[in-house]
C-alpha cells in the first residue's frame, strides 16, 4: 500500500509541474496589464512603470518564471494584488467554503444516484427506470447558472423557504471560531445547534445547485454498470445457490459494479470545482472560485496561478484516493498496482 501510494505521488509530480508551466504562460498572455490596475485609473505612464518594476513585470520570461518557482519552494504564492493580501491567506480562508459546499453537494448526488441507478437496473422499463432517466436527462440540459436562478426565484423569492442568498452566513451572525473552516462541523463543534442550522439553511440552494449538476452522471453510470453486473454468470450462479436477492444485490453486484461509478465520482469531483465559480456568483458565496474569477478579470497573476495549482493538488489527491478505494472494493486490484 506504501509503496502504490509513492509510485501515484511521484507519478504526479511532473504533471503538477507541468500544470505550473502551463498556466505561467497562459497568465502573462491574458490581456490586461495588472500593473495599469495596481497603479489606478489616475495613474501616469511613470507611475504604471514603477509598478511593473516592483511587481518584477519588466524582467524576461525567463527570470519572472525562475523567480516564480523559488517563490513556490519556500510557500510564497504571491500577493493578491486585487485585495491587496497574501494568496496563500486568501485560499487558505476561501477554500473551506468551496470544499464544504462540494463534498455536501457530491454527497448529496451519491445518496440520491446510487440508489436510483441500482433501482432503475434492477427494474429495467420501469416507471422509475423512466424516473432515473428523466432526471439524468434534466441534470444534463440544465445549466448550472440557470438551475441556481430558478431554485432561487422558486424557494426565495416566491415561496420564501429559503433564505436570502449572501454567502455563507446571515450579516446579523457571527460565524464559529475557526476548527476546520467549515461553517457546519465548526458550529458543531462548539455546541451551537442554532448556528448550525443557520449556516445549513445557507447551504441548502447552492447544495442543490451542485447536486444537481452531478446526480446526472452518477445515476446513469450506475444504472448501466449494474445492468452489466446483474447479468453476468456469476450474479445467476450466486441466485442458483439460493441466495437473498438482498445478498445478491448488495454483496455480490453492487459490489462489482462500484469500480467505473467511484471512477465516474473522481470525475465529477473536478466538475464540481470548475461548476462552483458559477455557484459562487450567483449565490454570493466567498468561495475560492468567486476569488479566482475577479483577479482573472483584474490580470491578476498570483491569484489565478494559485487557485490553479490548489485545484491541481486536489484533484491528485483525489485520484489517489480513487486509487486506494480501488484496492479497497475490489483485491484483485492490488494484482496490477
């Protein structure tokens, strides 16, 4: 387990620094000048050059990409020039927003596709095969944005269930002493049941936003794996012997068919970070995404580099945990690791 657990990590290493290459460049060729937004619309000529000069814009290629990975050695992501604080600060408040609303939002997918997709195989041309594929279907043709929009306009402004969309907590609250950083399991933590409904009622929205968004390819890859699975020799042998359908299902399909849906899981998880800029937009939420696209419109470098090279961390964790979840379910994986 040791030793597949240093192969994946070695083996991503050159991708990450790929990924801190490929989004040098791309950075230094947006349009824009951050040194013309540095110095302000009242700026004169000498003024932006005296920025570019500090910011270290006016040296080549070559030396601001140098500068930039011994910068990255020592832990210094750069300075956010559009609020003005450390990047690592910024992603390092930011980015428990981001992960609380993705992970209740993957599991929330999970719990409703999973057992929708095992329901909809082991019932095929049923009423809730054709349920699983409405909701596949509405996943898919929905855009996020709109889906965020419509769940508003229904539950907030016409129903008024929900609660207003800004941020992660009401302004008349205070939010828990930072544990992890997620709102939820902070309030928890601390005993306060009343903030922790509170910032739950805030989650609600944008939760579903992104659940949606995902439920989609998880239902559908789970119904096609265990279509695969419940016909296969084993599944009617294991029948023959006079098993519980439950124990056949659970045990014996379930089970086989959970390999291309954790991988499908993996997938998704990206999806989710890329869909969570949108998310952050339209419910104001001050997630990592929302901080990524206002330096992008400001050609602010660090922050954009920064949020990309924390993505790419997580989703290579994320693989190697896919990895380990592998062996997990299925042993004769460790045959080819």
């Amino acid at each position: 387990m040791i030793a597949l657990i240093a192969r994946r990590v070695l083996g991503a290493l050159p991708n990450l620094f790929g990924i801190v290459v490929i989004t040098f460049l791309l950075t230094r060729a947006l349009p824009g000048d951050p040194a013309a937004f540095y110095a302000g619309p009242a700026g004169t000529q000498a003024a932006v050059e005296e920025v570019r000069e500090k910011l270290g814009l006016n040296r080549s290629m070559p030396e601001q990409f140098v500068i930039y990975l011994n910068d990255l050695v020592h832990g210094d992501l750069g300075q956010a020039l559009s609020t003005g604080q450390p990047v690592s600060q910024e992603l390092k408040t930011r980015l428990p927003a981001s992960l609380e609303l993705v992970f209740l939002a993957l599991t929330l997918a999970m719990v409703v596709a999973i057992p929708l997709g095992v329901a909809a195989a082991r019932h095929p041309n049923s009423w809730i095969d054709h349920l699983c594929r409405l909701v596949t279907t509405a996943g898919v043709s929905l855009p996020t944005f709109f889906t965020g929009l419509l769940l508003t306009y229904v539950f907030y402004f016409l129903l008024g269930w929900a609660p207003s969309p800004i941020g992660r907590l009401d302004p008349y609250l205070t939010p828990p002493e930072a544990i992890t950083g997620l709102y939820t399991v902070d309030s928890l933590l601390h005993g306060n049941v009343r903030l922790f409904l509170a910032c739950g009622a805030q989650l609600t929205l944008p939760v579903l936003t992104l659940a949606m968004f995902v439920l989609a390819p998880l239902a559908r890859m789970t119904r096609g794996s265990m279509l695969a699975v419940l016909s296969a020799d084993f599944v009617r042998t294991a029948r023959a012997s006079g098993l519980s359908s439950t124990t056949v299902l659970v045990r014996y399909a379930l089970r086989n068919a959970l390999l291309p849906v954790v991988t499908t899981i993996g997938m998704v998880f990206s999806f989710l970070l890329g869909m969570s800029v949108i998310v952050d937009k339209v419910f104001a939420w001050p997630g990592v995404g929302s901080f990524a696209l206002d330096a992008l419109v400001a050609s602010d470098y660090a922050p954009v580099q920064g949020f990309v090279l924390t993505m790419a961390l997580l989703y290579t964790l994320l693989n190697l945990v896919i990895d380990l979840l592998y062996v997990v379910i299925d042993p004769r994986v460790r045959l080819t690791t």
